[in-house]
C-alpha cells in the first residue's frame, strides 16, 4: 500500500501552536491524517486544531501511542528537539524547516542511524500517501492512488511530477521527499530500497537535481538490487555553477555531481532519464502504469 | 559565504597557522609603498570570489617598483572572470621547495566531514586527483567521534611523507579543523600549502567558506555578507530574502522553490532565455512578491514574466496579490504567465486573472512555458547561447 507510513501511523507535529505548525496541522487533519497530538514546550495543556499540546516528546508518546514525528520547529531549535524525540522512542521524522547549520544536520543523521530512525528533511515536504495520510507540507490536490513511487530532492517538483502523473491517470503509491539540503537524513538509495520491496509499488520515479552526488551512487544500487522500471529526472542543465564545494568535494567525488554525469551512472544502471518532466507521462503510458 | 583570501589567512594566522607577511591594498601607490616595507620580490593577488584567480591572471609577481606599477595598473583596471577587483593583497614571495594541497569539506552522501591531503599542490589539484589518485590522501571524520591528532598522522602517512614533514603537516591539520569547526565551514582549504627552502610550513592561499544557515551563531566577527554581493540585482535578492541570479536573456522568472526554479530555467532554456532565477522559498507574503516583481523588473528589456508556484507551504493567494499590485501600481504592459497549484488555487487563479495575468492550471510547466512562448515569440537573446552566470549565487 505505501512506504513510511501506514494505518498504524500515529503522528505527533513538533512546533504544532506557530504560524506554519497550526496550518499544516489543519492541512493534514483534513487529508486524513492520523494527528494525535503536538509538542510546543511551555503550551502543554492547550489544544491546537483540536489536537492535544504537550510540553515534552516523551509525553506526548506516552499519552497518545505516537509513533512519529514531523517538524515545523525554529532551525536554531531542532538540533535540540530532534534528539529529544529519538530518545522518547519516534522512529519516523520528517524535518520540514530549511536553514538548519550543516553542523547540527551530521550529528543528527549520526543520531539517527545509530538509534536505527528512518529520518527524512531537512528542507523536505516530507511524505503523503495518496488517500491515506500525510507528514509534511505537500498540498493534497496534485495527488492521487496508484502503484507509482516518487522520491525527490525537490519539493515543489514532488509536487509537479504527482500533477502531471494524476493529470494522466496514473496514481502514486507514496510520495517521498528526501529534503535539498546538501547533507540530508537519509540517502536516496536507503528510500529506493523501499519501493523496491513494497509490493503496491509497480514503478519508481527519481527527480534529483545538479550536485552532490546521490543520484550517482543510487545507480548503483539499481544496477545491483532493483527490478523494478525507474525513470529520473536531473534538474539544472542550464543552472549556473554556484554550488561547486571547492576542490576538496570534487576530489573527493571525483566529479562535481554534473547533470551530465548523473545522466550517464543513470542510463547505465538501466534508468530511463527523462529530458523533461512532462516526459513522464509517456513513460508511465508506456510502462503500463496506474 | 565565501571570505576573502585576505580574511581567511587573517583568521588563519590568528590561529596559529603560518602565513606570509602581507597587506590589503586598493591603489597602485599603496601597494608600492606596502612592498617597499615588506621588500621585492612580492606578489600581488586580486581579491575576487571567484574560483581560477590565478589562471585568470589575477596573481602577478613582480621584483621591482616598475614591474609592480604595471601589475598593480593591470589588475585595478581589470575585471577577473566578470569581478572587479577593488583590493588587492601585497605578499612576501617566498622561497618554495614544494607544494602541497590540504583541504577539508563535508561529504553530503557519508553525512560525515572529510580532510583531504595531496602531494601534488597548486591549480591542476583536480587533475592531480584523477590522473594519479595515488598522490591524494582522504580521511572521515565521525560527527560523533571528533577529530584526534592520530588521524592527521595516519593520514599523511599514506602518502609516505618522511617524519619531519609529519609532525609540523599535522599540527596544521589540527588548527585547520579547529577552524573550520569554530567558524561552521564548509570548505576549509590551504593550496598549496608549501614548503620553505628553511623547512618551515606555510599556507600562502587560504579559502573559507561559511555555513550562511549559521551565520547567526558563530561568536567570531565576520564580515557583512550581503555587502561582498557585487551584483546590485542580486544583492537586493538577498536583502528582500530571496536567491536571485542574474541571467543574460531576457525572461524574468519567478519560482517558490530552487527545483522548480531549475526546471523552469530549463524548460525556458529550450526555446527562450531566462533573465534570472528567483527562487522564493517558503516565506511567500503579498508584500514578498510585490518586491520580487520590482527586482525582475530591474533588468530592462525584459519581453515576458513567467510565474511558477505551488502552495504546500506557501500562500499562493497572497504573492499573487503581491504580483497584481505591482502590475497595476506600474503599468506593466508585457504578458505575465503564472502557473499556481495547490492549497487554495483557485482563489488564487481568481486573483491573477482579475490582473490580466495568464493562469495555466495544468501541472506540466512546459505547458505553461508554451502558452508564454506562443505570446512573445523566440526574441533576440534566444540564439545567443545558453545562459551564463555572471556572478556566484551565493
């Protein structure tokens, strides 16, 4: 049915009494999604959209049976609150909030994949299963069911490869955002690797974007373990070089994570690399999908 | 943020790291009286950000007040990959045996900061490290674990340096670290860093670049990060809070995300050319958009608008009263197209289109990018070639 998320999500939102947390809050309520409560230290006691407030993780773990997390939190604050709620037992977060130091970024994807949490962000959308639910900021309406996996690096282009894929009949099974930030919570390939053994997912489409090097070593892994049909999307071919990370990064990747050299791993791991990203509607027709 | 050579080898030397004796200047005659105090033969360094200074001419030596005169004549009055250059740093030449390359980075895909030594120091390092990767050296540092002086040593011993060399090299690893550590960087770098016929260690360049995400937190003086904008379209950006790169064609562009922005330059790219990227993030306001259309706006001859958001985070309703407000306050006679999905759309198509605006309610940008072309046709920039940064985005 999805990856991430399921029937069983219960979901707490961190930040849930500001601006954006309140929104979003009702956005995800109104989608379906199983909200049982939200953190704001010093607010407990009060209720937001209906949901209950607590001042603590670990309260609002024990009270409502939370099993994940997402984030609406200041960034100068969710190194802080990131680590509190892996220590209250969350094993799913998403990190909405962009800005974060790239400093407090690597001691919580070392948290996280020490405690064994599967973390999403930061800079994310974060996750919305069709129908279901969703944690994140994805707006409802450019999403419909089906047997389609998107993963992006991109939120607003998670969203306009969902449009063009419901706009053709063709549903999405879950729609993961990994965050654009240059150190993200998880790699692409960790996310592929679910898709690959959900069994309500038929295809997988990867929209990445000019540097770094996560598409590169995700075709790595679709050369070794995937079977199922993958389509990406690389994003700045015309973009002008202002993210080069010096000398160091490229002589460590041995390449500046170039929109040519993503192509190239891709298309030799069997991906099909679409031009453009209307182009994935002839792909979806073509492989059948739904 | 990108420091200057000048204020990174400042920072350098206030943390122990040696560096040659020099001094900022910003006229011929001051550097003339800088390199009688410090003594010929010197080297005079424009100070640009941009990568390449050296191979783009910016580094000249000169041994006398005459050969000094013409370099510093040459540089003030030249342009270094587009930049100006408006200081200049006077150095010592020293006498160098050998160059080597130190550099520390973070390795978005380990999660995990990397240091880096080679052998093989100076400008063709990248080359170095893909004809003879045996001359490079790289190490990981465990966010949790920390950096230890061992590490250092391990580290330069896999490229078979003698002993003497070692303990010196590490120490500066270890300052280095110690940097980039307090100062958030996300490049540290020393190249080359040399060797003096007296044997002493020296960095003769240095690069730091800051995490702007926490610029508000690091407890050092630094210096105005949107004053070193040399680009007055694209300093504005980042006064109103926006990434603004300024493009050579002549489509203005406003997206609410960098991957969107991307694509939309792309797609643009294929039959017209963009005059900017302009990328909002997620703090869209009416007021915001209002001041992104005056920023496009800027670039003359600007032959159509292409308006490109989606409202997960952001209130598409408000910008596109932002947008309808400036279109109105000044009269803005060339076609704006706007494609606007998500949370509260239609509101938002109401709004545009009670400003003449174009509203595409598919989710295909080239659809939306087709409906712009067919009102403003392919122009004069569109074969010129593809678009050039003429500065850095960031």
């Amino acid at each position: 049915m999805s990856i991430l998320m399921n029937d069983s999500t219960r979901v707490i939102v961190q930040g849930i009494t500001g601006r954006i947390g309140s929104a979003q809050t009702h956005w995800m309520l109104e989608y379906g999604t199983r909200v049982v409560g939200g953190v704001t230290p010093g607010k407990g006691g009060t209720t937001t959209e209906g949901v209950p407030v607590f001042n603590s993780v670990l309260e609002a773990v024990k009270q409502t049976g939370a099993n994940a997390s997402v984030f609406f939190v200041p960034a100068a604050f969710v190194l802080d609150a990131f680590l509190e709620t892996i220590d209250a037992g969350i094993k799913l977060i998403v990190i909405v909030p962009e800005h974060i130091p790239v400093k407090d970024v690597l001691r919580m994807r070392s948290y996280a994949i020490e405690k064994g949490v599967f973390a999403l962000g930061p800079t994310t959308p974060g996750i919305l299963v069709p129908g279901m639910g969703k944690m994140g900021i994805m707006p409802a309406s450019l999403f419909a069911p089906g047997r389609v996996g998107i993963i992006s690096r991109s939120g607003t282009l998670s969203y306009e490869f969902a449009g063009i894929l419901s706009e053709n009949k063709v549903g999405q099974s879950t729609v993961v955002g990994m965050g654009a930030d240059p150190v993200v919570l998880r790699n692409l390939a960790d996310i592929l690797e679910l898709f690959e053994n959900d069994k309500d997912t038929d295809a997988v489409i990867v929209v990445g974007e000019v540097g770094g090097e996560q598409e590169e070593k995700a075709a790595g892994f679709i050369a070794r373990q995937m079977t199922k049909p993958v389509a990406a999307y690389i994003a700045g071919r015309y973009s002008p070089q202002g993210k080069k990370m010096g000398h160091a990064g490229a002589i460590v990747r041995g390449s500046a994570g170039t929109v040519t050299g993503k192509h190239e791993a891709l298309k030799a791991a069997g991906v099909e690399v679409l031009e453009s990203p209307i182009d994935v509607a002839k792909w979806a027709k073509k492989n059948k999908l739904k | 943020m990108r420091l200057h050579e000048y204020e990174a080898l400042d920072i350098f030397e206030q943390n122990h790291i040696p560096v040659p004796r020099r001094e900022l200047v910003s006229t011929m005659h001051d550097a003339l009286h800088v390199a009688g105090e410090i003594g010929y033969p010197v080297i005079i360094k424009a100070q640009v950000l941009v990568g390449g200074r050296g191979l783009a001419g910016g580094i000249r030596t000169a041994s006398n007040p005459d050969e000094l005169k013409e370099a510093a004549d040459e540089l003030f009055t030249s342009e270094i990959k587009g930049m100006p250059v408006r200081k200049a740093l006077v150095c010592q030449k020293v006498d160098i045996v050998k160059e080597f390359y130190l550099g520390m980075t973070v390795d978005g895909y380990s999660g995990k900061p990397v240091i880096v030594v080679s052998t093989e120091g100076g400008v063709l390092i990248e080359e170095t490290a893909r004809t003879s990767p045996e001359k490079i050296a790289a190490i990981h540092i465990e966010p949790s674990f920390g950096y230890y002086p061992y590490q250092a040593r391990s580290l330069l011993r896999m490229l078979g340096l003698e002993q003497k060399l070692i303990t010196p090299w590490s120490e500066i690893i270890g300052q280095l670290y110690h940097i980039a550590t307090r100062y958030e960087a996300l490049i540290a770098e020393i190249n080359p860093l040399v060797v003096l016929s007296n044997g002493v260690l020296m960095a003769v360049d240095a690069v730091l670049e800051v995490d702007d995400s926490a610029l508000s937190r690091i407890r050092f003086p630094l210096p105005d990060r949107v004053d070193r904008i040399e680009n007055p379209l694209e300093r504005r950006g980042r006064e109103i809070g926006v990434t603004y790169v300024d493009l050579d064609g002549d489509i203005g562009l406003i997206s609410s995300g960098a991957g969107l922005g991307m694509a939309s330059m792309d797609i643009i790219g294929q039959k017209m050319k963009p005059a900017n990227f302009l990328e909002t993030g997620g703090g869209i306001t009416a007021d915001l958009l209002y001041r992104c259309m005056e920023l496009i706006m800027m670039k003359p001859d600007l032959r159509g608008i292409f308006i490109n958001v989606y409202g997960g985070i952001n209130p598409i309703h408000e910008g596109a009263k932002g947008v309808i407000r400036y279109m109105q306050e000044h009269n803005v006679k060339i076609p704006v197209v706007a494609k606007a999905l998500g949370n509260r759309q239609e509101e938002t198509w109401e709004i545009f289109k009670s400003g003449e605006v174009h509203v595409v309610t598919e989710a295909a940008t080239e659809k939306a990018v087709d409906v712009l072309y067919k009102l403003v046709g392919p122009g004069k920039k569109t074969d010129a070639g593809r678009p050039k940064a003429s500065a850095k985005g960031k």
